[in-house]
C-alpha cells in the first residue's frame, strides 16, 4: 500500500495547508480516506475525480468533509459535460443527520453508512470500523491489503477500544492535535502526541505517524512528545508518500 498524505490540519488549515486527506493506492485500487477543505484540488495530483474507488468519511466535520460540497460540483459538471457517467461511491457516518442528508446526493453520490463493526472490500482492500470517542459519530478505520495493515484513527479521546482496534498495525496514522493537552486551558475531544505515543507502544504497531495538528501548534514538539512513549514516530508531511 502506498498512503498520500494531502493534508495534516485539524478544524482548520494552516498557511498554505490542507486539512484532513489520504490517499490510499494498490495495484488495484485508489481510495481517499477523508475529505477536507484543500483535498480536492491536491487529490487530483494522483487520479482523476472518476478514478476513485471510493471515498471514506471518517466522522462528518468539515475538516473532514468539506470538498466533498465541492466535489459535489465537479461530479455534476463532468456529467453535463459527458465526460463521466458515473457516481462517487461515498462511504460516511449517518450522524449528525441534517449534514449526512446535504451530503447524501444521490445523482452524484453512491452513499453507504458505516457502523461499528462494518467490514467492507474495496478491490483489495478490506477495511473495518471501530467506533470511537468524539463530539459527534467518528471511527477509526482499519485498512488492510494482504499481510499489511493501517489503522487511521480519525477524532477520538484516548481509549481502549482504540488500543485493541490498533494491535499490530504496520502504520498507526493517529491525531495529534496538541503535544500535550494538559497544558490546555479547556477540555476538548482529541487526543495529544502523548497519548498517540502511549496508544502506538500499548498496540505493538511498528510505526506511528502524526496528524491532524492544530494549525500553531508545534509538530516537532509533537514528535519530541510522542517519543517519550513510542520511538518509531514522525510526522505526517503533506505530499509525501509512505509505503506499507
């Protein structure tokens, strides 16, 4: 499996940035893994709109979701246009139910709701859902292609659903919004670079990689934070490839 990151941004992106995308290639297949505003246009660096295999929502906030609005428009303009006549194949949360209905599109997308425990194929690929701890309907996401296997956190508070969904994941891609989140004046639903560390050496992954960091936030300190509790962790750098 080759996995794109197309952007590492939590609730909003940073300068020149892009929020939550992956790209997940085979021989077979291409599947993106989350949807977020700036994922559109870098997505097509990779494949074409129409050669997608589909499309994974993990929950559905828009730093998750919102070029798939945009997407929305390409889809139907490339029909007008006869040069795709097909549809989206969208896999996504059914909850909160007034944004999966505006996403629900039926002449452009081909929608099917997840829950926990779903297992799916994706020519090749399967994946399964665990659901996780949030402000709103979120899952993690196991993806496996043969021996390999990546397991996508998404939004989540430290869990141990999380700890067994994860057990002896090649790649653990989890958020890292904060360092540390203790030294935060709020509580907020998300996990820090501590916990991602503690979640990776309790699963017996083999490598973590960081995401999702809030847009002032240090990463390097995100590493160094990660580090105190698993080694094999590095950051998630948009555009660069990973190879599982």
């Amino acid at each position: 499996m080759k996995i794109v990151v197309l952007g590492h941004y939590g609730s909003f992106a940073g300068r020149d940035g892009a929020c939550s995308g992956y790209v997940i290639q085979t021989d077979k297949s291409t599947i993106l893994v989350d949807c977020g505003n700036g994922i559109l246009s870098r997505l097509q660096r990779y494949c074409r709109i129409e050669d997608l295999d589909a499309i994974v929502v993990s929950h559905l906030h828009d730093d998750h979701i919102g070029d798939l609005r945009i997407l929305r428009y390409a889809v139907e303009t490339k029909q007008a246009f006869k040069q795709f006549d097909g549809r989206v194949k969208v896999f996504m949360p059914q909850s909160p139910a007034a944004i999966a209905k505006e996403i629900r599109q039926p002449a452009v997308f081909d929608t099917e709701y997840i829950y926990d425990g779903l297992a799916v194929e994706i020519k090749g690929l399967s994946l399964r859902f665990a659901l996780m701890e949030h402000s709103i309907e979120s899952y993690a996401i196991s993806i496996e292609e043969g021996s390999k296997r990546v397991v996508y956190t998404a939004d989540t508070v430290y869990n141990e659903k999380l700890v067994a969904f994860s057990q002896n994941a090649d790649l653990l891609i989890s958020e890292a919004t904060f360092a540390d989140l203790s030294s935060l004046a709020i509580s907020v639903p998300h996990m820090d670079a501590l916990q991602a560390g503690l979640i990776a050496r309790r699963a017996g992954v083999k490598q973590l990689l960081l995401t999702h960091f809030w847009y002032e936030e240090n990463i390097k300190e995100c590493v160094k934070a990660a580090k105190q509790n698993f080694s094999n962790v590095s950051a998630a750098d948009e555009f660069k490839e990973y190879i599982v």
